[in-house]
C-alpha cells in the first residue's frame, strides 16, 4: 500500500463522455495488482465524496508511461478492494489516535 505524498488528482472519462475531476485518495495492492482509489465530489449532495477504484496498470518497461485505469467488472475483486479500502480507513483513523496521545 502506497499513500499519495502530494495532493494529485487525475480526469476521467465516463461511458457518456462526461469528463470528471478525481482526487486520488491512495493506491492499494490486493491479491498481488495494484487498485487506485478516487474521491468525487457528489454533486447531488455537495460536501459529500464519491469513492471509485480502479484497476491500476503500469508499464513495467516504461516508468515515465502514464498509467492506465481498468474497470473493476468482477464483484469478487470490487468487493476484495473496498474491503482492503476500509482496512486502509481503519489503519488512518488509528494512526490518528495514536498521534493524539
């Protein structure tokens, strides 16, 4: 697992052509492949973020390539990230408490 050190943000593009702005909350590893995990402002309720992953692929001959985004389409696998995601979440908020006392 590998948190971003720098606020980076990435644009997607949906099946409809509609192009989103994304913040990247962090790259997790499940299962040996690497899954970005992206925040969306919900605009139907503002303040509130919208939670994405993506299949992440890298060039492993190309380190300057720019990565590429797959679509979960396997419930298995989408459930396997979301669950390593809440681990990750956990992981935060006890980082925080610790850093607390």
């Amino acid at each position: 697992m590998q948190q971003p050190e720098e606020e980076m943000s990435v644009d997607i593009e949906l099946d409809d052509g509609t192009v989103v702005h994304c913040s990247v909350e962090t790259v997790l590893e499940v299962n040996g492949k690497d899954y970005i995990v992206l925040g969306h402002e919900d605009e139907k309720h503002p303040g509130e973020t919208e939670i994405w992953f993506y299949r992440l692929i890298e060039d492993p001959e190309d380190e300057n390539a720019e990565p590429e985004l797959e679509v979960i389409e396997s419930d298995e696998e989408y459930e396997a990230v979301e669950e390593r995601f809440d681990e990750y979440l956990d992981e935060l908020a006890y980082d925080e408490l610790a850093d607390d006392q």
